[in-house]
C-alpha cells in the first residue's frame, strides 16, 4: 500500500549525506543537555507551577510533577532509541518514515511543526508580557498599543526576528547563546530555591495533600473529551487533583523532543543524545519540584498567583527586589525556549523537504553556515506574524494535542521496529520492550483525551489542510514515488562508509 510505504534506515541515513542537504556535526552531549533544558524550562516553572497548586493539588503539586516526569520519561525512552539508532534530523517523522510509513510520516511532521511553531508563538507572547513588567518594576512604561493584547505586539516580533537571523547564522553559534542564557535561567531557578528556603513556613505545607474537592464542570466547547465520554465529575485536590495537576505540569516538561529533531548535528549521536535527552528531562524533574516545595511553603496554596507565582511569592514575603530578579530570568528563561522550538520546526521541515515531501529548494543549506537559511526566514517569519498579530488564547493546548500524538506514535514505533529490523545495531535500547513503549502511548492518550472538544475540532481542521498538502502534492512528489531514493542511497553510500 503506498500510503504506509516506508523509507529505510539505509535510505534515511544516505540522504543525509547529499551534497547541499547536509548538516554539520558540531554538537556534544553537554551542547544536547543545555539545548534540552533551555526549552523544558521556560513557561512552565514560571506559570503551570501556581497555577497546578492552586488550583488543582496544593502542596502535594510536587508528586504531580514526579508522575508527570514519570510519564514523560518513558515517552522519552523512547525517543532516545529512536534518536541513537537513526541519527538524523526530524526528530518523530524521521522515526516513524521507517516503521510506520509515508502517511503516518507526514501527519507526525505536520503535528510536530503545529507543536513547535505555535509553541514558540505563544512563548514569544509570554516573553513580551514578562518584559512589560520587568520594564514596569524598573520604571520605564512600554507603550500599551504596541505591546502584549494589542493589535501588534512589537516585542514579540522583534523577539523572533531577533532569533531568527541568530539561527540562520548557524547551531553552534545558536548554542552557545543558548548557553549563556540557560546559565541564567538556571541560576534564578537556583536563587528562587535557595532565597525562598528562609521564608518557607512549614504550616503552610499542611496538609500535604489537600482534602477533595468537587471541580468545576466544564460546558460546551470547552469540555474536555473523556468528560464528555464517560460523563465523570471533575475533582480537585486529593489523589484525583495530583492526577489532574499531573496532566497540567505535564506540559511543562514537553521540550525535550526538540533535542531529537538536532540529532544529525550531533558529533557522536549514538551516545550523546540518550545523554542529552534523558539527562535534561532528570535535571528539570529536580529544579521543578524544589520550585514547587519552596513556593507552597513560602506561600499558603490558595494565595498563590496563578499568572506569576515565583515572583508574587517575593513580593508576599517583602522581598520586592528578589522579585524583580525573577522577572529578569523569566525573560532570559523564555528566550532559550522560543529559540530552541524555532530551530526544531526548521530541522523537521527541513528533513521533510530533503524527502520531497514539501519543495526539496526549502531545504538546501548554505555553504558557509551549515544552515537551511531560506526555510529559517520562512519559518521565522510565519512565527513572527502569529505571535505578534494573533491572540493566542486556548489556541496553547493545540500545542499539547499535537505532541501527545507525536509521542504516542513514537512509543507504538519502537516495538515494530525491533520486529522489522532486529540487525540494527542500538547503543541504547528501551528496557520492558514493548510494555513500556506501550505503557507511554496509553499514558499519552489518556492526557490526550483529557483535551477540550475546543482543542480536538481546530485540530482536525488542521489535520484537513495537511491531508489536503500531501494528496495534492506530497504523495507524488516524494522521493519513494519518483524513484530519487535509490540515486540518493547510491550517493551517499562512500561517505557512510567511510564514517563506518
């Protein structure tokens, strides 16, 4: 059936070495786990932490956000199989173009670039919102018609045309902004931890684990799928609010996928991006809860800010200037994370060009900086319009719709491809195969489910406009239809074996 045609791992692995769709290998795994926590931390510690608490599990938000790292490790297991054993860029299209076919390729790539370039839209709005207060703690008034809410947030455009021309530069000269500014975030993390330990008021901390409460039930378009379904009551607090916090904090942790999409950047993919990729996933897990116990201990749960717990907590306390500090590292914070989205839905659309499947021109990298400088500003430029013009809103958890699906046919991949290809040889593999991968795919469709009704319809609207793209020109454009897959493999056979 050539809807469910697959690309093989020799195929994949000979098309990246095509002359003018080559990418330079300059990444290590200290490179891979900064590049993996600038994007896990940013919004999330910042805002999803109050928010949880307050209103969903109190002080018990910190075993919320031990199950959701739960969760989201096994999904990343996954990943970093994946990622070893075929090193090259896009990350779960690349994966899944090898297992489960052209179709469900191309609906991966599609829900990737969804994630990512309304990830970092809808972070680059953030940032303009946290830079209006910082600025307003230090004196200066932004104009209010051009800033966040506005007919044209300046800020954000800025932001991103900023980023952009940085990441068409090259990577390496990315990351090591990158760096600098992860260095940053971390240390205000690490200050918000240690500053907030002399104001924790143990009280504050009981009860642990909030009695039960009867949530607010949701109506019309909002309400999520699975109430809808099995017409179940919500709750907060209890052991059912640490679920439903679960399901919120999980967002917070979405990010390190990204670090997939650099694998053929990397300098030894085979041992640096399982590295990179469940390393940042076990530093975040630990900033986030400490962040989370020392908030709900210097602040009683339902006091908390929703919109800026960490920096309201320092104001609560008479600590003004400490709060002014947190604003300066979110700002710095949401940098990393909206340049790290924009460079991995620039390397997934770029491995998709590379197949065909979108304008193969988009694709070509510059001579001098390694870099797919054309499909940058493309993507740049689209990021750029929909942050600064569009209100963003309950369009967020399309982002979260369009990674769960991408991380629930990762995890049902790696069990089909250890059937279909048990010669590859794998520098990491994912241990309980396949109960594991399949325990993250019914883990990742259980939050999915939990998606307003809202949320599911745009999606399919989405998915429409992207069936629409590949029957209209993908399918026949691609490489396994045309037959330039063998000249490709042929190509570029002497350089792999020479690298062998």
């Amino acid at each position: 059936m050539t809807l469910l045609r697959t690309k093989s791992i020799e195929q994949t692995l000979a098309a990246s070495e095509e002359e003018g769709h080559r990418l330079k290998r300059r990444l290590s795994a200290l490179d891979l786990t900064v590049f993996g926590v600038g994007v896990i931390i940013g919004a999330g510690i910042f805002t999803v932490t109050g928010k949880a608490a307050q209103q969903y599990a109190g002080p018990s938000i910190a075993l919320s956000f031990v199950i959701g790292a739960i969760v989201c490790g096994l999904a990343a297991l996954c990943y970093a199989e994946f990622a070893s054993t075929v090193p090259i860029s896009g990350s779960a299209y690349t994966f899944s173009y090898a297992t489960l076919g052209e179709l469900i390729a191309w609906i991966i790539g599609w829900d990737l670039l969804l994630e990512m370039m309304l990830g970092a839209s809808v972070v680059a709005q953030s940032w303009s919102e946290y830079l209006v207060t910082l600025l307003g703690q230090l004196g200066v008034t932004w104009p209010a018609s051009l800033g966040p809410g506005s007919h044209f947030d300046l800020l954000a455009f800025l932001l991103i045309a900023a980023l952009t021309v940085l990441v068409a530069i090259g990577i390496k000269e990315s990351l090591r902004v990158n760096l600098v500014l992860v260095g940053v975030k971390v240390f205000i993390v690490l200050f918000v931890i240690v500053a907030g330990l002399f104001y924790v008021k143990r009280e504050n901390w009981s009860p642990f684990i909030p009695p039960s409460q009867p949530g607010k039930a949701a109506s019309g378009l909002s309400t999520p799928l699975i109430q809808l379904a099995t017409g179940m009551t919500p709750a907060t607090f209890g052991v059912l609010g640490i679920m439903a916090g679960a399901a919120i904090v999980f967002f917070a942790y979405i990010g390190f996928d990204v670090v997939a999409t650099t694998a053929e950047e990397a300098k030894n993919p085979k041992r640096d991006l399982p590295i990179g990729i469940i390393g940042s996933l076990i530093i975040c897990t630990i900033l986030y809860m400490a962040v989370s116990l020392v908030i709900t201990g210097m602040v009683h749960y339902p006091d908390i800010d929703p919109k800026a717990a960490l920096a309201s907590a320092f104001i609560d306390v008479g600590r003004p200037g400490f709060a002014t500090l947190v604003s300066a590292g979110a700002v710095a914070g949401l940098t990393t994370v909206v340049m790290t989205l924009m460079i991995g839905a620039t390397r997934v659309t770029f491995a998709m060009s590379r197949d065909r499947l979108l304008p193969p021109s988009l694709g070509q990298t510059h001579p001098r900086t390694g870099t797919p400088v054309r499909l940058t500003i493309i993507i740049g430029t689209l990021i750029a319009l929909i942050a600064s013009l569009t209100p963003i809103g309950k369009l967020e958890e399309m982002v979260n719709i369009g990674t769960l699906s991408a991380f629930m046919l990762v995890s049902l991949a790696i069990p089909v491809l250890r059937k279909r290809r048990p010669d590859l040889k794998r520098s990491f593999r994912v241990p309980g195969n396949p109960v594991v991968p399949w325990l993250s795919a019914l883990f990742c469709f259980y939050l999915i489910l939990n998606l307003s009704i809202e949320t599911w319809l745009r999606f399919v609207i989405w998915m429409v406009l992207g069936f629409a793209i590949y029957f209209l020109y993908s399918r026949s454009h691609s490489r396994l239809e045309t037959g330039d897959e063998a000249g490709a493999l042929e190509a570029g056979m002497p350089q792999m074996l020479d690298e062998s």
